[in-house]
C-alpha cells in the first residue's frame, strides 16, 4: 500500500469530524465504528488499486517491444491498461 495506515486513519477522523459539524447528519452508529469502516473501506480500495498497479506493470513487461517505463508511450499504455483492469475489477464504469 502507498499509504500508510496511519494516513488512513488520519483521513478517516477528518472525514468523521467534518460529518459531525452537519445538522443534517443522524449518527447510527458511534464515530469510532464509523471511522473504523471508513478506514477499512480505504484500505480495501488501496490494495485493490496496488494489486492492479503490479498486474498493469507485469502486462507492459511482457509486451515484446520494450517500453521505457517513464516515456509517453510507457504513460499512455500504463494509463490505458490500468483503466482495464480496474473496470475489471469492478472499481471504474465503462
């Protein structure tokens, strides 16, 4: 994971604390448990975006041209690929 866990949580009490200054909130369940979700729901996404990172790079390497990673071309492949694979994996909508 990029991020660390830390940051997360970090994200997660700012996220909860922002919610909490709305009027038109109603808290079902305590902040804790909620900051809890949120932060594992980030988590879960993180790993799920480093999963596919790792696959895009695998694909691009096993292409038989090399492509310099950092060039446009490199960019434009990885950025196609990524795309791919997340709407394969459910996270983005065709």
């Amino acid at each position: 994971m990029r991020v660390s866990r830390d940051k997360v949580m970090h994200w997660s009490h700012l996220i909860v604390n922002a919610l909490e200054h709305s009027e038109e909130i109603t808290w079902l369940v305590d902040k804790n448990t909620l900051r809890m979700e949120i932060a594992n729901f980030m988590i879960s996404e993180l790993q799920v975006e480093e999963a596919v990172d790792q696959e895009v790079r695998r694909i691009l390497k096993s292409f038989k041209r090399t492509i310099a990673e950092g060039s446009r071309e490199w960019d434009v492949m990885y950025q196609k690929t990524f795309e791919e694979q997340m709407k394969k994996h459910g996270r983005i909508s065709s």
